[in-house]
C-alpha cells in the first residue's frame, strides 16, 4: 500500500468540514496527523468539542489537537452560523462532550510539523486566521511544510456573504491576505467557482445511508441527519438547488491522487478595504504578459463532476482499511 498523505486540519468542524474529515477517515490514501479547531461558522469551544465527537466516533483517539484562534484579526467578534450548520455545527447533532475550550497548545503545531518534515500537507477548510498566525510567528517552520490547500474565495462567481465575498475569506480578508502574500509556496486554492457545482442529491445521500444501515456503519450513519439539515437552509434560499453543495468534501478530495481537479496560476490579492469590495478575492485573469505584482497561486477552475461523485461514493462505502 502506498503512503499516506498526512494532513494538518485546519478547520471549525461544522458540518461539510465533518463531511470532509469523514473522507479521509474512510479514505486508503490521506491520514489526519493533526487538527486544529479554529473559530468559524461556530466558536473554537464548540469546534474543538465536535474534534473530540470526531475522534471518539471514529475511534482514532491519537490525533493530537491544537487550540486555534477565537476572534478575527479585524477585530471583531465572529458571526456564527447556526441556521446553516445547526446549534452545535452538526446539523442536529449535539455531541455531548466535554472539552477545555481555553486550550492554549498553537505553539505544538511546530513539533507536528517537525515531525513529519517536508511530508505534512496543510488544509484549511475555514477562517485563516491561525494558518495567518503560523506564517506571521514562523516562517521557516512553514517552509517545510510539502503542501497547502485551502477552500475559499469567490473569483468569477457571486459571494455567498456578500455579493463579491466568500464566507472563509470574508471574515478575516486580512488573514486570507497575509496567508497569500507569505506562503513560499503556491497554494491550491479550492474557491465558490467550482466548490457550488459538487452538490450531493438526496438521492445520493439517501443511497449512501442505505449503505450505512445495511452495514452496520455508525460512522456513516451521522452523515444523512448533517446533510439533509445543511439542504433543508440552502434549498429554502435557493428554490432551484438540486442537492448540497459540499465545499471542504471537493477540496479534501482535490488533495487526493485520484481526483483531476484542474487549475490555473494566477497572481491573487484579497481585498482588505472597508466597504463593498471588503473580503473579495481577486485574480488577475489577463491573458496577456502585463500582471499584478501579486503573489501567484494555483487557482481551481474546473473538475469532473461524474468522476468526483463516483469516487466520492467508492471512498465513503469503502471497508475501512485500519
């Protein structure tokens, strides 16, 4: 069997970040060899108790766990999300677990990376404002980190906060842009222009959970009650839906060998100026030899949809190889 690919997981652990986690548990090729439980469409408290819910379901309870950022380096206090991914980022899960929401361990996050030297993959699935923080506090450590992927941004599409904005990007653009402009890599960048078209039916989530019950599958089976929660908001603001976009689910699986996630380089700048344009993420497209001076990075444009929703299939079905 092939190695690996070791993951540090970035993220707020609502419910497309489980879904995504949920992948690489059941998946041959990725491992999480960390995660840090950040603010985002919940608070970091309730983001690091769904980590505990996460390990205690799948009965991995050696991944170590670092206490991320609270608040947004704007300032402000982060808005949360509880219409969209439920009271405790679950949908209507409510995982009844106790954790040290005051965990205060970011610093460790450099003896992981240490560890699995010039092999570690970073992905963030939420608000930047601790992979902003690695960046600004250590610099060389992050050199030796193989990759980043990260979802986020809205290019050539609509915002889903604001009509330019992405949810990820917007609530810290000054984050987002200090992730683009120190990385000494070029970043794989998973945005709204393709994350919107990689929905899951409920067909599909249906067939999945059939799967679940005539197996046995307890880790599965807390996919559907996510998912359908997730559809019931998006389809009451958008009639026409035909299933649940899963952002984090693409870019998990864009990290993937198998996946053909499809990208172009271009130079990239958030925008940090108060007022309409705050938090938009902005790519120089131009086709000619005349670009911004901003940092280039690798922008996700186009997947195969089929190819994407089958492979998804065969992973989340697949007997857990352990």
């Amino acid at each position: 069997m092939a190695k690996k690919k070791k993951i540090l997981f970035f993220s707020d652990f609502g419910v497309d970040d489980m879904v995504a986690g949920l992948f690489s548990y059941y998946s041959n090729e990725l491992e999480f060899v960390g995660v840090v439980a950040d603010y985002g469409n919940i608070s970091k408290e309730d983001a690091l108790r769904n980590v505990e819910f996460f390990k205690n379901l799948t009965g991995i309870y050696d991944i170590p766990v670092f206490g991320g950022a609270e608040i947004p380096l704007t300032g402000d206090l982060p808005t949360y999300y509880p219409e969209i991914h439920g009271p405790s980022g679950l949908g209507p899960i409510i995982p009844e677990f106790f954790t040290d929401g005051t965990l205060e361990n970011f610093n460790n996050i450099n003896d992981l990376i240490k560890k699995y030297e010039n092999e570690i993959i970073i992905f963030s699935a939420g608000r930047l404002t601790s992979l902003a923080t690695m960046f600004i506090l250590y610099p060389e450590m992050m050199r030796k980190v193989k990759d980043i992927y990260l979802m986020g941004g809205a290019f050539l599409t609509a915002g889903n906060v604001t009509p330019v904005a992405e949810a990820n990007f917007f609530s810290d653009p000054y984050a987002a842009n200090l992730v683009m402009q120190l990385s000494p890599k070029k970043i794989h960048i998973v945005p709204l222009d393709v994350s919107k078209h990689a929905v899951l039916t409920p067909d599909f989530v249906n067939k999945l959970n059939e799967h679940y019950l005539k197996t046995n599958d307890k880790v599965g089976q807390i996919i559907k009650p996510m998912i359908d929660y997730y559809y019931k908001y998006y389809k009451k603001m958008n009639p026409n839906l035909i299933g649940s976009p899963m952002h984090d689910l693409l870019a998990m699986w864009a990290v993937s060998d198998q996946s053909n996630m499809e990208y172009i380089e271009v130079p990239v700048k958030i925008s940090v100026e108060k007022g309409e344009s705050f938090g938009q993420s902005m790519g120089d497209f131009r086709e000619t030899i005349m670009k911004a001076p901003w940092p280039v990075h690798r922008l996700a444009y186009q997947f195969d949809y089929s190819l994407f929703i089958n492979q998804i299939y065969t992973t989340l079905t697949s007997k857990k190889v352990r």
